[in-house]
C-alpha cells in the first residue's frame, strides 16, 4: 500500500470536525502518525490521512496476485468526505480503468472531476458507474460509509430466450 499523498512529513496541523479543535499530523510520532497502512485498521483512532491542500489524492494497493474482489468499503474516519473518489483497477503493465465515481453532486462532479456523464446504473458491461455518495448532503465527519460494488453489469441472454 503506498501513497506520495501522506500527511506528516515535514508536521502540519489540520482542524478535525470529530474533536472540534486543531490536531497534528506528524510522521514521526507514533500518536500522530497518519501512515497509508492505516487504511486497513478498523480501530476509528487510526486512519490514512493526505496532506493539506491538495485537490488529489491517491492510495494504491498492490495485492500481490490476481483476486475476485466482490466490493470495497470506504469509511471516512475523522474528516469529511472528498468531493469525488474514483475507484479504478490496475493491471501488471500499470494501466489503470475506471470502475467507478463518487461524488456530491452527479449533474455537476461527474464531469468537472473526472469528464464523466452521470450515470446511475449499469447499461452495458463497459458502464462505469458516477454516482452520488449514499448520504446526501453535505460530508458529515467521522462513520460515514461508501460501499463500492464490483460486480458489472453481463449482458448474457437467459437460457430460456429463445429469441433469434
């Protein structure tokens, strides 16, 4: 797991919305560390967090191998929620494809962030899906979930359909 995004390096303060108050962000100290491994701790008082400023942001997972991967869950810990999140895969040459976006507002992310049209479901096995996040609203911080489907749309006929 890697990321070049990480907060820390040199320290640097941030507001966190689940305390209310000014918090640290350094790489040095353990009790401060926002390290990209985090990202798969359940514990809530340990999490990945991007450095300050930045309109992008990514996290990479190597797995090592080939896997069938059903569907991910990102939670957002002790910040609000991107504006826009792309999922995409990658293959052994480095080439990445979309799987899907997620975004605060479809008719207005999909395309300002990723040039994308909206769209809500599968219509052909090549979709990739831009949606709006689960929660409407405005990003709450701390719990909030996003599941992220993996499974595509087949368009495979029905043993019965006889149609020629």
């Amino acid at each position: 797991t890697t990321s070049d995004d990480t907060c820390g390096s040199p320290a640097e303060s941030y507001y966190n919305p689940q305390l209310q108050a000014e918090a640290t962000c350094n790489a040095s100290n353990p009790e401060e560390a926002r390290p990209v491994d985090a990202v798969f701790d359940v514990d809530s008082d340990v999490w990945w967090q991007s450095r300050l400023g930045l309109n992008e942001s990514s996290i990479e997972i190597d797995l090592g191998d080939s896997y069938e991967i059903s569907s991910v869950r990102l939670t957002m810990g002790h910040s609000y929620r991107a504006r826009g999140i792309a999922v995409e895969k990658g293959d052994s040459l480095g080439l990445y494809t979309a799987l899907e976006y997620i975004v605060d507002s479809p008719d207005d992310d999909c395309d300002a962030l990723f040039h994308v049209s909206k769209a809500e479901t599968y219509a052909s096995a090549t979709t990739v899906l831009c949606r709006a996040y689960s929660l409407p609203g405005e990003p709450k911080p701390g719990g909030e979930n996003e599941s992220v489907s993996l499974f595509r749309y087949q368009d495979v006929a029905r043993p019965d359909d006889q149609s020629a």
